[in-house]
C-alpha cells in the first residue's frame, strides 16, 4: 500500500494552522541515491495550497492498516 500524508503547517502570517491532505502515487525507487520518489496531489486531486512563509510544521503518514496489521510495502 501507498501511504497518504496530513501536512500541517503554522502560516507565520496569520498564525492559523493550515492542514493539506496529499495523496501520493507511482513510487520510484532510484538505486543509485537510493531514495523513493512518490508522485502527488491534494486530495481529490486538488492543487497543494501552502502559506508562502511557515514556521512549525507536522507531517503525519497513513500507515495504511491492512487486515489489522501496520505494514509499509513500498514494492521493492
């Protein structure tokens, strides 16, 4: 499974917390960096709207419980 992400980020600005929900798609494994690459969107393929100045921020991963149990598969 693929996992989806909650980005929240402090808008130095205003001091609001904005959330954004990212969907990611068509890992990339590159062997010589070694590094995983996902493709991304908002979610319901919505545009990725981020504050131009943030301080703080939290990224939370969906760990995609499948049949109870948590497990990355990246396919690799």
């Amino acid at each position: 499974m693929i996992p989806n992400y909650a980005l929240i980020v402090e808008d130095i600005e205003s001091g609001n917390l904005e959330t954004t929900v990212i969907e990611s798609f068509n890992p990339t494994h590159d062997a010589n960096t070694n590094t995983l690459t996902y493709t991304i969107v908002g979610e319901n393929a919505t545009s990725i709207n981020l504050p131009s100045k943030f301080g703080q921020s939290v990224l939370v991963i969906d760990n995609h419980c499948a049949g109870g149990e948590p497990q990355i598969d990246c396919g690799y």
